[in-house]
C-alpha cells in the first residue's frame, strides 16, 4: 500500500472515530430545566418522549409528555408532601 493510500485511510478512520464519538470520554448526559415562573403554568405542545425518574422509586424510564403542563418545583414539591400524606 502506498503511502498516500495509507495517509488516507488513516484520515478516513479518525473522522469517522471522531464523528461517532468513539473518542469521547466517559458518558454523555443532557438535562434539561423548564423554568415556569409563579402563576404563569406551562403547557407542553410538542408530543416528545423524554428520559425520568419516577418520584417515589427512583426507576427510571421514558414518558411521552404532549399536553402535560408544568409548574414550579415548589408548588410541585408542596403536591408530593400532600399525596405522600394522603389516607
């Protein structure tokens, strides 16, 4: 093999290693927050699936969340103390 062939080839496999992430380090984790601010709930329009933890348990899953509405994490917070002391 010739040594342009073989300069080439080395190119080719190191974009393609970079390209799918065969170099990174470690795991990649994306969060993402909804910032709703007092009185102002959200609705979520877009029919997306994303990655939970279920309160309570712990287990994590997906969940589809078109048409869910959002509100502030103490509000939220204050919702899980009521149903954790319901008969």
């Amino acid at each position: 093999m010739t040594t342009t062939r073989l300069m080439r080839l080395s190119c080719l496999i190191a974009s393609l290693m970079l390209t799918s992430a065969c170099l990174s380090i470690g795991p990649r984790v994306k969060t993402e927050v909804v910032i709703v601010r007092l009185g102002k709930p959200l609705q979520v329009l877009e029919n997306v699936t994303v990655k939970c933890r279920r309160v309570g348990d712990g287990s994590v899953g997906n969940q589809d969340i078109g048409g869910w509405y959002c509100m502030p994490k103490d509000h939220f917070e204050r919702l899980i103390d009521r149903a954790s002391r319901a008969p």
